[in-house]
C-alpha cells in the first residue's frame, strides 16, 4: 500500500495534530506526515512533531504584514517541496485565500469543533449554549473557498450537560475531535486514491 503523504497545519498545541501522528504510527494507515507546519514559531505542537521525528517548520505570518497570498506562496512552495499529498489542518487559525484553495482542492481537509452546518466560525461551544441546544460536536471537512462549508467527511456528537461552560463542553469534545480526525483522514485517503 502506498501512503499519502501528509502536511499537517497548526498554529497551536496540535493535539488533533498528535492524534494524526500517533495514528500514523501504524504502517497501514494510509497517510504518512512528511511535515508539520505553523504560522506561528512559537506553536508548542512543532516541539511534539519534531519528538515524534517529523519535520516542523514555522512561517510566520506576519512578517508578510497584509499580504496573505504571499504568506501562501511561501506555504504552497513548501509543501510542493516536501511533496506532500495531503493536507489536514489541525487548528490552523489562519483563513485561507482563494487562491490556495484552488491550488490544494480536493486534498485538504479540516476539523472544526461543531456540528456544521451550524455555527462556522469561532466561539461553537458557547453558540450552541446560547441556543439552547442539547447536543454538540465536532465535524471533519473537506477545505472550500467558504469558512466552514465544505462538504462534511464525518462527524461526532457529544450531549451537552447541564451546568455546562463553554470551557467544559470544549474539553468534553476534544476526545471526540482527536478519535474522529484519524478516522476521517483515513476515509479522505482513499477518496484522494481512487481518483
């Protein structure tokens, strides 16, 4: 079996970025991470990626000031350098250009902690507290030029609690996120290979 070759994309911890690593280990999982890239150089989760004897480079964004796509360039450059295959991003806090979109269609995908289509963006946990509602989750997603609106790979549900916060209903999701984000990787794998 020939493995995808994996980019993962953080700007953080990474701890859906460790449980795509620690999932990885397995020689038949159908991606192998050739790289670990953050926009930020002081993302924690380069210290896990290059522990586990992976590759991790930061580009700082904001030595390109307002000038996105060249922060992409710079990032596309870089992945076609590494030639990677696939690309998950994993708390990636950056919205993408167009352009870039375009460029890795179809190969890139993203986790996102709610139950899309509901509540795109940022603050999910406390929106869907704010609306009453008794269920909340997490759901894998192909990338799209729209924030949060590619077509959906997988998700998973998790009950919110009376008495929840937004803090305990997030730390409530993230077993879910770093379970379900292997899993859909895995399903993406082979839609990419059976093109």
């Amino acid at each position: 079996m020939t493995r995808l070759r994996l980019a993962i994309l953080i700007s953080g911890r990474g701890s859906n970025m460790e449980a795509l690593l620690r999932a990885a280990r397995d020689p038949a999982y159908p991606a192998e991470p050739v790289l670990v890239l953050s926009n930020r150089p002081d993302a924690a989760g380069l210290q896990f990626a290059e522990a586990a004897g992976v590759a991790a480079l930061a580009i700082d964004h904001k030595t390109y000031g307002k000038d996105r796509e060249a922060f992409e360039f710079h990032v596309d450059s870089t992945l076609r350098g590494a030639g990677v295959e696939v690309i998950a991003l994993a708390g990636f806090m950056r919205v993408l250009t167009p352009w870039f979109v375009k460029r890795w269609e179809g190969r890139m995908i993203n986790i996102h902690p709610s139950l899309l289509p509901k509540y795109k963006g940022l603050d999910t946990h406390q929106r869907a507290l704010d609306a009453g509602d008794t269920e909340a989750g997490c759901t894998v997603h192909w990338v799209s030029a729209g924030v949060d609106e590619g077509e959906i790979i997988a998700q998973a549900r998790v009950p919110i609690l009376p008495g929840d916060t937004a803090e305990t209903l997030a730390a409530r999701t993230l077993p879910a996120e770093h379970k379900l984000y292997p899993e859909a990787l895995a399903k993406a794998c082979a839609v990419i290979a059976a093109r």
